[in-house]
C-alpha cells in the first residue's frame, strides 16, 4: 500500500499533498495524471481533513469555497466514479478523503441537543462539548453475494442499472444482523431462491456514498427465481462460457464474478 491511513494531522509541512473538492465533487488538474495536488494553491478553503500520508507525504482532504470559479482550462471537477479501475490505492484515498468530508459537513450540529460539535483534536470525531455526545465517522456495512450452481451463476439486472448488465446481489445489513443473516434474507428478498455453503470472499470500500461491501459466495440450495418487483428487473441463471455484460473487475461484483468463472474453467 502507498497510502497509510493516520488520524493525527502533523505540523505544516512543504511536501503536503491535497485532494480538493468543491460541492462535494473532486477537483482535478486536466494537466496532471492523478489528483493529487502539491499544497500550493491558495484557495479558499472551508473544510479540511487530514488523511494519512502518501507515499510518505501527509496528504489532506480539502473542501473550496463553493463560488469560487475555477478556469475550465485546467480543472475539472468529476465523480468519484472517475477513479474506479486506474489504480486501487488512490481510489481508496479518494474514497476516504470524500467520506471524512461528508462526514464533518453533516455532524455540524448535535443530534441528540442541537449545540454546535466541535473537531475533536484528540481522535477522528466530531464533540459536542454541552452533552458529550461524540460521532464517529459511518460506514454502512453491505453484503454483496454470487449465487453459483455448477456451471451457472445467478446474475440480476437491477431496474436502476444502465443498459443491459447483469450483476450479483446486494444489500445493507440491518441493525442487530450478521452478515450471513442479511445474505439470505437478500436473496430471499431480491430473487426468491434459498443458498447454503456461504464462503466468505473478500470486501472493498465503496465511497458511494459510504458502503463497505463484504463479498461471499454462496451455493444455490432450493426454489425458483421470483423477482422482487421494485428492484430487480430481472435474474436468471447463467453458463460461466455464455456470460451477458457485467461489471469490470473494479468493483467487488466483477472479482467475484471473474473469480468463479476462472476457477469453473479449470476444472
Ligand atoms: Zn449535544
């Protein structure tokens, strides 16, 4: 890893690096390859969050004043979604940085008095000094899951997906639930089948905005496919050598996917 996560920001130093955003979307510089900035602009700044360092350089997140006007000639300011698939390092950086910022930008007030909370300078947490209630920064842990059988994988097409792809399941876990808990009670939800043989697989950070997905595999056990109505447009089952489109292997989804296809053809 080239980035190593810290929660104490250092004194100023010269070789501070940034990531900028203004309205919440990153800022980059149409003339550099990545959007890391040396630390040298003098914008206006309204909200700052130390990251870590990168590459052993302390590198902060940093939200512009949202008027401020920059030249379209050298900046663009663009999605997250950007970053997906170049380099897994920085996406994750990226990631981090727009989720801290989100975070400060709505703890500004207590939830549980209204007083104005306060940075704490001790830890990565928002005070409220009157009550003591402190917040943490949220993740939203997800389940993400491919149903296999044999040969098949069961894809789904959600209704809100663009064109014609298919992909594994997913869903949040609910308060008071493990993740296996939620797994089956997703399928069960989304398309009707039941699933035994849950293999834990690996997880990925999706700043979208805060999920941490947590892939398994999961081997078909019984019924039919049944389509929840609202989210699925459709699911059906798959032979590994006649695959529709499905996500690149940038997202967990795809490296499941590409995992089992891979393993399949070895047999
Ligand atoms: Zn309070």
């Amino acid at each position: 890893m080239r980035f190593k996560p810290d929660n104490r920001p250092p004194g100023r130093a010269a070789d501070s690096l940034h990531l900028v955003f203004q309205g919440g979307q990153l800022v980059r510089d149409l003339r550099a390859a990545d959007p890391l900035l040396p630390a040298r602009h003098d914008w206006p700044v309204v909200q700052e969050q130390f990251l870590g360092y990168w590459e052993g350089r302390p590198c902060f997140a940093v939200e512009i004043d949202p008027q401020l006007d920059l030249d379209p000639m050298h900046w663009q300011r663009g999605s997250l979604y950007q970053l997906l698939g170049a380099d897994e390092d920085l996406f994750a950086l990226a990631g981090r940085a727009a989720q801290l910022l989100a975070w400060e930008r709505d703890h500004q007030y207590c939830g549980r008095c209204g007083s104005p909370m306060q940075a704490d300078l001790g830890e990565r947490a928002m005070r409220c000094e009157p009550c003591r209630h402190l917040v943490y920064p949220r993740i939203s842990p997800c389940i993400i899951t491919l149903i296999t059988r044999g040969d098949e994988l069961l894809l789904a097409r959600n209704a809100s997906f663009p064109g014609e792809m298919y992909s594994t399941l997913a869903g949040f876990i609910e308060a008071g639930e493990s993740a296996e808990a939620c797994l089956h009670r997703e399928v069960a939800e989304e398309v009707g089948v039941s699933v035994c043989n849950l293999r834990y697989f690996g997880s990925q950070s999706w700043p979208f905005p805060s999920q941490l997905m947590l892939g398994f595999f999961a081997e078909y056990a019984g019924g039919e496919i049944v389509c929840d109505q609202e989210e699925i447009a459709d699911a059906r089952w798959f032979h590994h050598s006649a695959l529709p489109q499905v996500p690149p292997p940038s997202s967990i989804a795809g490296r499941l996917i590409r995992d089992y296809v891979e393993h399949r053809r070895k047999l």
